[in-house]
C-alpha cells in the first residue's frame, strides 16, 4: 500500500501575527510513502536531505509513536514545487506530511487536532502548520496545547509572492529578533493584527495596509533582505496593492491584490524593476 500526501505551500505572520496568523496557498509538496520490510529510501529531494536526517522521515518517525504504526523500513518519494528555506513553509510541509503519512497507514489521518498539536511541537510554532494542515487562513494560540480557529476571509484575494534568488534560514531570521519589545510596540503589534484580522472578515480592503503593518519582526529582518525597505515603500504607494508583508521568516515578500487586479503582476513588476532581479513571482490563491 502506498499514501500520498500533498501539502500546500503557506504564508506566515501577515505582518503583526508573528508565530500566530499563516495561510494556506495554492502551491504545493507532494509525498508519498510505502513500507519496507527493511531500510530508509528517499527520493526527490536534494541529496543531502535523502538520509535518516531528513525532516519528513523525522516526522513520520514520531508520528508512528503517537498513533501507534510499527514499520521497519520506509520509501519516501518527494515533489512538488514550494521552494527550500524561502519563507513559504517547505519545512512545514515536510513536517505535517510525514506525520499524515505515519496516521494514514493506521487510517487515522483525520484526526487533524492530534496531528496539529505533534507538527507545532516539531516546527516549534503553529502559523505554517496549522494553515498547512487546516486550509485557508488560520489563527492559532499556543496555551496549554493548541488551539487552531479558520477566518473566513470575505474577498477574493490574490497574494503575488516574491521570491529572491537567495536563502534565509529561519534560525538565522529569528537569531535577530529582539527578546524583549516595548509596549507601544506591542500595543501596535497587537492592534494592527486586530485590524488586519477584522478587515478580512468583513472586506474592508482599506484596513489591509494598516493592518499588515509590523514592528515585531519586520523591522529586525528585513536589512537581511537587499532592496526590502525600498520594495516595501513601492507596495506601499500602489494604490491597488492593498497590503504587502514578509512571508514567514522571509526571504519572500507577498503582496496582496484583489482577484479583479488581473494587471496586478505585470505593474508589480515593473514598478520594482531590477529589484526584482533574478527573483521569482508567483501569483498564488488561498488554498481551502
Ligand atoms: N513565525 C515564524 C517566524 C514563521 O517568523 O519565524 C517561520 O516560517
């Protein structure tokens, strides 16, 4: 019997919903397992990650703990199209269908909270896990385990994510974060993810720029990013753009765009122009 796990690509934070928001979009790894009688086979992926380090077998090991599969040898074969350490959630969707694959083979893969609570316990945050698990735009708490809840968002919004030619390692993203914030800084963190998360519920697309704002993150990572304070402010001052932030722990950079700005990619790039050098654009939908 083999299982095939395809997880999509997500996009965390938004902004001021560091570690909190993350949604779910239409791109995409796809995994599939069978069991051996004996050894570890890994196909599809860089060489380096083909051995028993690799996070998805990792995944799959603890995830046959919790749900109880003894296996003694396992094929993975990976493909798909979400780019390595790019702030798009490619570790997270190593993580979760490692663990979906280990539940599908006792036929417990629906058992999402489970399977939720072992993926943050791995990634060490929700807001990439939870959207890749749950779909669409999710909010997450980490209290006493974690507590997952689906915005409906009210548009048909399109995220054109930028992706540079260079990696970041989240390690390194968060290595420069500050441990401690002030408390106008936290008043604002807090009041833009407010308003950024009412604005989705009720389309009020003129809360979006607002409410993208962060001082949490942003401000600390992006000089590791050349050319993101002047990419920001040329979002920023397109008026059809309606919010732009840093994808996950960067080094990607997603604007958001109504579904009717068909025009939409075309004028981002020209408006960037050589900052967008050898960077890749995707025009990306919500995933549900
Ligand atoms: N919330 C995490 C971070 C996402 O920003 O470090 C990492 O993908």
């Amino acid at each position: 019997m083999k299982v095939k796990v395809k997880v999509p690509a997500t996009s965390a934070n938004l902004g001021p919903g560091f570690d909190v928001a993350g949604l779910a979009v239409t791109l995409y790894n796809t995994f599939t397992f069978e069991l051996l009688d004996d050894g570890l086979e890994i196909t599809g992926c860089p060489e380096q990650f083909c051995n028993a380090e690799n996070m998805t077998y990792q995944a799959f090991v603890e995830g046959a703990k919790t749900c109880g599969l003894l296996f003694k040898g396992l094929r993975i074969e990976c493909s798909g199209d979400v780019p390595y350490t790019r702030g798009l959630g490619s570790s997270s969707t190593c993580i979760v269908a490692g663990i979906v694959g280990a539940y599908a083979f006792v036929d417990r893969y629906d058992e999402r909270q489970e399977i939720l609570e072992l993926a943050t316990k791995i990634e060490g945050h929700p807001d990439n896990v939870a959207p890749a698990i749950f779909g669409g735009l999710t909010v997450s708490v980490m209290s006493d385990g974690v507590t997952t809840l689906n915005i409906p968002v009210k548009h048909d919004y399109r995220f054109v994510a930028m992706i540079p030619p260079f990696t970041l390692s989240t390690e390194k993203s968060r290595s420069v974060l500050p441990q401690v914030l002030s408390r106008s800084d936290a008043i604002a963190n807090v009041s833009h993810l407010a308003l950024m998360v009412a604005s989705l519920i009720n389309g009020y697309d003129d809360g979006l720029k607002l409410g993208f704002k962060d001082r949490l993150h942003q401000p600390y990572r992006g000089p590791l990013i050349e050319g993101f304070d002047e990419i920001m402010t040329i979002l920023e001052n397109d008026e059809r753009v309606l919010g732009a932030y840093l994808s996950g722990a960067g080094p990607t950079i997603m604007a958001v765009i109504d579904a009717t700005d068909t025009k939409g990619v075309v004028r981002i790039k020209e408006e960037l122009g050589d900052l967008l050098k050898d960077w890749q654009v995707e025009k990306l939908e919500l995933d549900m």
